[in-house]
C-alpha cells in the first residue's frame, strides 16, 4: 500500500494531466454530435473486431461437429438418391424405404502407391458393415468393402489391380469392365467396350444396372483416352477419376438389402 501512495505522490502531476483530460474530452465527446457519432463508432468496430475473431475461434473448435452433422445430412440424402430414379420425387420418399441402405464413415488410413491399394474405414460389423458393399464419396465410387472387424473394415480401393466393376457410358448405356492397370492414380481403365459404342472424351462413366453392389449411374469419371484393340472388337478407355484417390475423407456404404436374395437365386440358377 506504501509503494502504491509513493508512485501517486511521485507522479501526481501526469495523473492529474490524465485525470484533467479525460475530463476534457467526455465533455467534448458529450457536447458534439459528431464527436460521439465518432467515438460510438470506433468503439463499435473494435468490440466488432473482438467478436468476430471469438466467433472464429468458435467456428473452428466446432469445425468437427458441423462436420459430421453435414455428413449424416448427406447420408439421409444420398439414401433417397439411390432409392429412386426420378428426382422429382426424392422429397417425397420416406427415409427408411428403398432397396439401399447407406452408413457414413470415415477413411482413417489410405495406400495409393502399390499395386493392390487398400484404405481402412471406421465403420465395422456392429455399425452393419458387411463384406462386398460399396463406398463412395460425395464424387463417386471409391471401393468395395474387402474385410471386416467390430468397429473398423478394410475396402479394396478402385487403385488395385484385384479391382473389378461393371459400369457404363451414360449417354448410351453401352457397358464394360472398370479395372486398374496398376499406372497412375488418377486415371482407371473400361475394358470391352464394344467398338460399336459411339465413344468420345469427356463422355461420362457410370456405374451399370448389372451391379449388385452399387446403385445405378453412381458417378466413376469421365473418358479421357481411347484406344482401339485391332485384334479385337473392343476398345480400352482410360477413364479421369472424379476423386482423388490419394486424399480421402468423408465416405458412404451402400448396403444392398437385395443382394443376399439375388445371389441365392442366381446360384440356385446355375446349380439346376
């Protein structure tokens, strides 16, 4: 307390300066219009400036709330899309109808640089994940359900050379074989397209009514090279991927409700 009267009785004159022109200036700021319109608005652009960046910090500390609350969104919405083929009525489907159930994950570790590329998810056998369900991204096909355990699968990346998928062009529907020559990540190939195909670049790739995997005409890229087998009647189309096989995020399983039946009908099919 003796220190805090000493520092006052040593620098009572700068003290009484302030105190005199704090005074002044309330008097000032009071007595004109324009100075308070000044001093308010000053005083509100700093507290704006103060709140904004809190509410930055706020946005970002919730970043992965928002983020999974858009990823469920997108789970409801990509559930009615693969549901029906007329999008005039998605509004009108109920959530849970339908032949395609979908379970949103998480890609937690990715290989990209070998041959038989595999990524991990996790979403297991106690969220419903099952062996041979598709996974896509908001962009299209990125795998095929491989192994399961509890809470984690193991998904066979479009980047494997084990990779196989029907799929079309989705101009005419004429259809082949999406594979992986083991190349580049960006680029898978359709195989045993028949020549007669009306093909150009930029053609968009889909994936076929003959998967029972993947719902029809689920995105897969675009045609980016053709080249044409003089020994056959094929031709062999590289294929520009829509992702980005080497960063993955946010992903979807497609569960088929069907397929059990479908391959169960089909075996006892062959076996007659």
């Amino acid at each position: 307390m003796q220190q805090i009267f000493s520092f006052i009785y040593k620098n009572s004159i700068f003290l009484l300066f302030l105190l005199l022109l704090g005074i002044s200036l309330t008097f000032t700021i009071q007595s004109h219009s324009y100075h308070r319109s000044r001093t308010i608005s000053s005083a509100n652009a700093v507290s704006g400036f103060v709140y904004q960046q809190i509410d930055n910090v706020e946005t970002y500390l919730s970043l992965k709330e928002e983020n999974q609350k858009l990823a469920d969104e997108n789970t409801q919405l990509k559930k009615l899309l693969f549901n029906t083929t007329d999008s005039v009525k998605v509004t009108q489907l109920p959530l849970a109808s339908g032949t395609f159930n979908v379970i949103p994950a998480k890609a937690i570790n990715n290989s990209y640089s070998l041959k038989e590329n595999y990524f991990t998810i996790n979403k297991g056998r106690n969220d419903g994940v099952n062996r041979d369900m598709g996974v896509v991204s908001s962009l299209g096909v990125v795998g095929i359900v491989e192994q399961t355990s509890k809470n984690y699968a193991t998904v066979i990346s479009v980047l494997n050379t084990n990779f196989r998928l029907d799929a079309k062009m989705k101009k005419n529907n004429h259809f082949g074989t999406l594979i992986w020559n083991g190349k580049s990540t960006g680029f898978a190939q359709l195989i045993d397209v028949p020549r007669l195909a009306s093909v150009h670049k930029g053609d968009t790739i889909v994936t076929g009514a003959e998967s029972r995997i993947f719902p029809e005409n689920i995105p897969i890229g675009t045609i980016e090279t053709i080249y044409t087998d003089q020994t056959n009647n094929y031709f062999t189309i590289d294929v520009r991927l829509f992702n980005d096989m080497t960063s993955l995020g946010h992903v979807y399983i497609i569960e088929n409700k069907d397929q059990e039946e479908i391959i169960q009908l089909e075996q006892q099919t062959v076996n007659e």
